[in-house]
C-alpha cells in the first residue's frame, strides 16, 4: 500500500496549533471582538468558551441554517451571543440553560447590552433535570456544561435532535490534556462520553483539538 503524502511524527502541542489559528484569524475576529466592547471574558472569572471554538459554533449554524437552538451552559452568555447573532440571520433563536441564578442575571445584562434578549430564552435550573423535560425538537444543541453531566445528557440531547441537526460538546478532549488535579474526577464522564458518541449508531461524529476539544455529530 503507497501512501499520498507521509506527515511523520507531530511535535505541535495543543496549546501551539490553537494560538496559531487565533493569530491567522486575528484580524477577522478583533472586528467581531469590537463588537463586545462591555463583555472582557478576560478579567472575570467566568469560564467561556475559546474565540476558535465561537468561530466553530458561527461557521455551524451558517451551514445548516440553524434556526432553533438548545444550549446547556449558559454562564454570562459568550457563546450564547454568538449563538443568538448567527441565527439571527435566519430568523432563529437560542435556549439557554444555566443552574445558577445570579450568572444568568448577568448573562441577561449581556444579551441586553449586545441586544438580542428578544431571540434569547433562559432557562434556570438544573440541566439534569430541565433537558429531559424538554420536547421541542432543535436543530443544534451546544453542551458546556458540568462536565460530570456529560453521559447522562448524552441520551436527552440525541432525542431533542432533529434529524440532520448538530449536537456539539466543547472540553471532550479533557482526558488528554494536562489537568489540574481538581479536573482529574472530570476525565473518566468525558471519556465515557466520547465513546457514547463513538458506538452511537444515530450519530457521526468527530471530535477536533479545538480549544480544550470539540465534538461535532450529526444526527442521521
Ligand atoms: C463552562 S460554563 C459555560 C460557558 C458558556 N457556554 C460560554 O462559553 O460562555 C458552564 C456553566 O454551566 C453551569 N452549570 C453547572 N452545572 C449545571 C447544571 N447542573 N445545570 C445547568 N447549568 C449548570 C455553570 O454554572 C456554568 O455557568
């Protein structure tokens, strides 16, 4: 057997390739950035989702036009404005889910500032239990969430799916990556769910070195 092209051995760290894909679209997104002016995911303590992993989300909804969104994990918003701004274009909206009561009233002071409270609806409380709750279906489901949540969100958010729409769960690469001790309870859920994904007969997917990982599956 020949082989097209021979890469040998990576030496790229994650920390390396993802730097330069932020360098290479730096440009295009300090004019999205600017944008922001009020949300600096720099100097507080949130945790948000990378500027490569919001490009990912924004280039998702535009190829399947997703008009109806489910996001789990919430925090002050980030990735919901991104969500909410790329589906705006198709006359979308987003759901999002936060447990925590005080993050959420932030995160509405962020819709508002950027304004897109009217194609954004809240839901707090806990995700174990709303997501089962649930019966609409959505064309793309982002999970960022308690990562010890993962498997048993697995099953709820492939019955919400419609199919041909997106299920995407960011931080998938955790088992991995060099955790602080305090995430290393994390890695085992986030393994399990992996293979979930990997032996779903109702998904193809993939998981890329975006940010801290990325899953992307399609609901056939
Ligand atoms: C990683 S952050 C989400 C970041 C957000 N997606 C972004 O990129 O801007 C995870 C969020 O999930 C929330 N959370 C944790 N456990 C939860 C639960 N059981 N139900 C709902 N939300 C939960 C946390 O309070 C936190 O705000």
């Amino acid at each position: 057997m020949w082989k097209l092209w021979e890469i040998g051995e990576v030496s790229l760290n994650d920390e390396q390739i993802n730097r330069y894909i932020s360098d290479v679209y730096d440009e295009e997104t300090k004019e999205f950035r600017n944008k922001l002016p009020t949300l600096d995911k720099t100097s507080q303590p949130f945790p948000s989702i990378s500027n490569n992993v919001a490009s990912l989300l924004q280039l998702l909804v535009d190829m399947i036009h997703a008009e109806s969104i489910l996001e789990i994990g919430t925090s002050i918003g980030f990735s919901t404005i991104f969500l909410a701004l790329a589906t705006r274009t198709y006359g979308g909206a987003v759901t999002t889910v936060e447990l925590d009561s005080e993050t959420a009233a932030k995160a509405r002071n962020n819709f508002s500032k950027i304004g897109v409270t009217d194609i954004v609806k809240q839901l707090i409380g806990d995700a174990e239990v709303i997501v089962p709750q649930l019966t609409r279906t959505f064309d793309f489901i982002f999970l960022d969430v308690d990562k010890s949540l993962y498997p048993k969100l697995f099953q709820p958010c492939v019955r919400l799916l419609r199919s041909g729409g997106l299920l995407v769960a960011d931080d998938t690469l955790f088992p991995v990556l060099e955790l602080d001790p305090e995430w290393h309870h994390l890695v085992q859920p986030i393994d399990e769910f992996n293979h979930m994904f990997a032996g779903s007969k109702e998904l193809e997917s993939v998981i890329l070195p975006l940010g801290d990982g990325v899953t992307i599956a399609l609901k056939k």
